[in-house]
C-alpha cells in the first residue's frame, strides 16, 4: 500500500506542474486514471487512458513515477 500512495504522490505532482492537464481533468480524476493492478503480487504498469491525449513528456513522468514508486 505504500508504494500506491508513493504512486499516487508522485501523479499529484505530474498533475500539479502541467498546466494544461489542471484545465482538462482534475486531480482525482487524474490519479484514478492509472490505477494499480497487481498479477502474482507484481504491479502491472498502468494502461495509458484513450479518453485523454497526453503528450509525450507526460506519459513518461507517468512511467518513471510508476518505476520509481514501485522498484
């Protein structure tokens, strides 16, 4: 549970320094779009969502977040 909350921490901040994400989606809802699923007690890296277009730069905060919350 520590390493989704570091997760999650970690979205916040991604959300809190890209200015235009804060106009499209709010911060919950930005944080529940990469939810954790786990396969034999390993974390899947998360799905990108198809509803929301981010750009290159984001999706690779999202994955060194998501490498650094949980290796």
């Amino acid at each position: 549970m520590e390493n989704i909350r570091l997760f999650e921490l970690k979205l916040k901040e991604i959300w809190e320094r890209t200015e235009w994400l804060q106009y499209e989606v709010s911060e919950s809802g930005f944080i529940a779009l990469f939810p954790i699923e786990f396969k034999d007690d390993v974390p899947l890296r998360p799905d990108f969502p198809e509803d929301l277009d981010l750009d290159r730069d984001t999706r690779l905060a999202v994955l060194v977040a998501f490498r650094e919350a949980f290796s």
